[in-house]
C-alpha cells in the first residue's frame, strides 16, 4: 500500500512539473490549447498558480466533506456499474468556483471497496457500516447507492444515519427497479417513505409498476430517431437519453435549484434530460413530515414518461405512463438536512453515461454535461448550511471585484451611498444575480441571495422564496390573481446592490491588499449593508402606494 501510494505522488508530481512547464509557455500555445490548459489548471488548481492570483482566494478553502456509500455489484471503477464518470462530479464543482472550494471525497462499500485515482478522493473503506466505520457527523453530505434488495442495515445503523440527518447533514438516496436498493435504503426515516423500495401493484391490480418486464415497467428508453419504440436493450447506453417533465416554480418560471443550468451553457436554463433505462424505480407521492413539531412536505420536482410499445430486448410492450422520478424534502425550517431521493442509479452509472460495458457510445457530450449539473446541484443543495456561509463571503467579494458591478452601473464608481439613486443601486443588484446565475445557475443565484435575505429579513425572505412548499391553508384564494402585485426583485435588488457599496466602503478593495479577516468580515459588512437600500426602498413603495390610493 505504501508502495502504491508513493507511486501515486511521484506520478501527480510528474504531472505538476509538465503544467508547470506548459504554464510558463502558455503564451506560445495555439488558442484551443490554452483553453484547454486553462481547464486543467481550474480543475487542479496547483501550487505553483497561487503567486498568479489574489492571495484572498486561497485563505481557508471551503471544505466539504463526501461520503459515497455502494453496496453489492456497484462500485467506484470504470465499468459498467461502476461511478467513475459520476465522480467528476466534484472536479467540476472545484473547478466552477472562483474561489477555493475543496471536496474531500470518501469512498465507501458495504463489501469490498473499489480504489479511484481521482485526486478528490482522501479514503476508501470496505466492508463499511454506518455505526461503527466513521463518525457521520464529520460529512457534510452523504450518497447511497443501493442495490442489495434482501434484509435490512441494522438499527443501530439507521439510528445513526437518523442522527446525522437530523444534526443538519444532508442525505442521497437511490436504488432501481424492484426492491433493489431496500437492503441499504428502505428502513431510513423520512427516505423509505419518499420512494418505493419493494415493487407494487398497479390501480387495476393486475400488473405491477416497478417490475423488470410487465407492462406498467418504467421503461423510459428514448426510441431513436425514425421509430416510434425503443426496442433494444442497449438504448440506455445510446446517445439519445430521456426527456423528463420538469416542475416550475414562481413568476420567473424556474425549476427547482437541482434542475438549473446556466443559461451559457443551455439557453432554457432547465436541464430536462436523463440517462434512459428499461426498468427504473419511482418516487412515491407528496407527503408531510412532522419533524420536531415542524410539518415540511416532500416536493415532486421531476417526472419521467414511458413511452407505448416499448420492448427493450424482448420484454412485454410497454402501456404508456408517466411516474415521478426525483423528489426533494428541505428539512432546513426544522434545522435538519436536506434529502434527495432518485428513481434509479441509472442515471449516475457509467453503462448510462459513458457506454462502458456496451456496444454505445454514451451521451454526447454537451448531454453529459448538462445531468453532470444535476449531480452538481445536488451536492451545493443538500450540504450542510456551513458551507453556503463559508462560500458566501467569497461569492460577493468576488462579485465585487471581478464582475465589474459598480463600473458598469454608476457614472462615478467613488459615489458615496447616500447620493446614490434606488434606480442605480437596483442595477448593482441585478446585475449581481445575473453574473452569480451566469456562473453557477440562475435558481442558484436567486436562492443564494434569498438566504442572505434572511439573514437580515426572514419575514422577507419567505416571500421571495418561490421553493418552500406552502401549507395547504395558505395557499392562494382562486380569486386571487396569479401573481403578486408587487414586484419584490426590485426591494430585493436595490438592497443588494446597497450591500455591494458598503462592502467596497469598508473593505480595501482598491489596492487589493484584503487580509484574511477582511475576508471572514465580508458577509457581516455585506448584510449590514442590506439594510439601506431594504429600508429606502420601503419608504418609496410605501410613498408610491398612497399616492395610488389618492386614487380612490
């Protein structure tokens, strides 16, 4: 083991020396190479970059903590049932930020453990259990992908999963059709009711709705072109994946956070595709949970059709349906973690995204791509609250510095705040959430600023929240109109934007000598900040609206 290891760290730093190399003479590369070097360097972010780039960045990286748990034939390798393609997964998220964010990933396998050379992973551990193995409350975020169908984890272990959810961690869970993945996943709180872990008859029950060949399966195999069925086996493995039905949320018709896309990358800003397979599993219906006196539902934000006549290698025509296929519970109004439940780990193996294993080639890339977010979202979304506190301090003051706010919204940049006008520093805030949904997403964007919101104004903050379940006795009289009458991103705006300058009056942004404390002081100055522009914009509403009512 030692051997190996030190037959690792002499290849990664043989690979840091030629970077370095390339680097030095990045100039002398033709365009699409040093686009290319570029990419890598994002992803690995070596030493030698850091006297290139502001000494801030690299003051105490946002750590965060992954435990992947597999059991069965399901592992970490390149196969076909292996993860390695899904694992990338936090190399894009390391190398999405601008600031340092660092995955520490664990690999974990209920048998034998399968080793990954991917530089994010810090641990393996075999013949893992829950209880005994690690100390749950050490992950930020843990993944389980089950395919055991028979017996149970202990009760101990399910005490201590319970535990680390409701200490705030957050929680994936999948398996697929059948009662695969009941063994690891079907006795958890809150999880073995968000799914079905065992197979169950239909409304006419006559056929079952999560077999492997009747014809209510959850065949979601996209035909091909010039056919009106998928009729081979290996379409899971093809270029053309499943278009799912996204659920939109508010005014601004966004999906949920784990259904965003940037809209550079995809103009709709939805991602709306999946890997396809001809037997998943199902989500079960909403629900409420009653956790610590808090009643939370679980919210249905994705669903996947089955097309009609679909055989996939000789199993029985399918009848066309449709079944929900991701669900989401936010636990955070009751202080405990998230949960993200998936009709099957189809959509995260390799056989489905690269081909391995199959005579396909997998997804295009640009498909790839777009689910490869999905995974991303997942991880930002249910992590621990710590580690938005962590990134947020680094977001606004790299938005500050680099996304040109001020600049591109003010004549005089040196303006102080009280001359400035709502309508300027409105622009400020908008142009904050554009560039931040650019970046990452825009239900990413809208969320993150809606939870430094609350920081200063819960009260307003519930209003902007287009993603928290409403309780059934508030929800709107038909009567009521469809939307609000008042345009709240223009309150929420001018308040950002009038957070932005205090931060540029009190941190020295101008000559770039910001110290790690004025690193750690930058959300603090910033919600400070909020407080201006929330309460001059109220005034001017509140002006506005009497002289509407002079009216009547």
């Amino acid at each position: 083991m030692l051997k190996t290891e030190k037959s690792k760290q002499k290849l990664n730093n043989q690979i840091m020396e030629s970077l370095e190399d390339q680097f030095k003479n990045i100039h002398l590369l033709e365009r699409d190479e040093r686009k290319k070097l570029i990419r890598k360097l994002e992803i690995l972010r070596p030493d030698f970059l850091k006297p290139y780039y502001p000494k801030w960045r690299w003051y105490r990286p946002c750590e965060v903590n992954v435990l992947l748990v597999c059991d069965g034939g399901l592992n970490f390798d390149t196969g076909g049932f292996g993860l390695s393609e899904f694992l990338t997964t936090f190399n894009e998220l390391e190398a999405q930020s601008s600031v340092y964010v660092n995955y520490k990933v664990t690999l974990a396998h209920r048998g034998g453990v399968f080793n990954n050379p991917n530089p994010v992973v810090v641990n393996s551990i075999s013949n893992f259990k829950f209880d005994t193995s690690v100390a749950l409350k050490d992950f930020d975020q843990v993944w389980l992908f089950g395919i055991d169908p028979a017996g149970s984890i202990s009760q101990s272990e399910i005490d201590a999963i319970e535990a680390y959810m409701d200490g705030g961690g957050g929680l994936f869970a999948t398996g697929d059709h059948g009662s695969l993945g009941k063994a690891m996943c079907g006795s958890i709180p809150r999880v073995k009711d968000m799914r079905h872990w065992d197979d169950f008859p239909s409304s006419n029950n006559d056929i079952n709705e999560v077999s492997m060949g009747g014809r209510r399966r959850n065949d979601t195999n996209a035909p091909r072109p010039g056919n009106t069925s998928a009729n081979t086996f290996d379409h899971q493995s093809d270029i053309y994946p499943q278009k799912i039905g996204v659920k939109l949320f508010g005014a601004g018709f966004l999906p949920h956070p784990l259904l965003s896309i940037s809209t550079s990358i995809k103009p709709t800003g939805v991602i709306d595709i999946m890997p396809d397979h001809p037997h998943e599993g199902e989500c079960k219906p909403e629900t409420t949970f009653n956790v610590k006196g808090t009643v939370i539902p679980t919210q249905i934000i994705a669903t996947s059709f089955v097309t009609g006549g679909n055989t996939s290698g000789g199993k029985d025509e399918t009848d066309p349906h449709c079944f929900p296929s991701i669900s989401v519970f936010d636990g955070r109004p009751a202080n405990v973690g998230r949960i993200v439940i998936d009709s099957t780990w189809h959509h995260f193996v390799n056989i489905n995204l690269n081909g391995a294993g199959s005579a396909q080639g997998g997804l295009t890339n640009s498909d790839f791509t777009e689910i490869q977010h999905y995974y991303m979202n997942i991880a930002k979304w249910m992590s621990r609250r710590k580690y938005m506190f962590c990134l947020r301090k680094k977001l606004v003051l790299d938005l500050l510095l680099n996304s040109q706010l001020i600049e591109a919204s003010l004549n005089n940049p040196a303006q102080r705040l009280e001359e400035i006008s709502l309508a300027d520093l409105n622009s400020i805030g908008a142009l904050a959430e554009e560039e931040l949904g650019s970046k990452f997403n825009p239900a990413f964007a809208r969320n993150f600023f809606v939870e430094i919101m609350e920081d200063y104004h819960k009260g307003f903050s519930d209003l902007l929240d287009i993603w928290t379940p409403k309780n059934s006795s508030n929800k709107k009289k038909s009567k009521d109109y469809y939307q609000g009458w008042f345009n709240l991103d223009l309150i929420l705006h001018t308040a950002l934007g009038s957070g932005f300058i205090t931060m540029r009056d009190n941190i020295k942004i101008d000559s770039g000598d910001i110290s790690e404390n004025d690193l750690q002081n930058a959300d603090s100055i910033f919600i400070k900040g909020l407080a201006y522009g929330f309460r001059a914009s109220l005034e001017n509403l509140n002006a506005n609206f009497k002289g509407l009512n002079k009216l009547f």
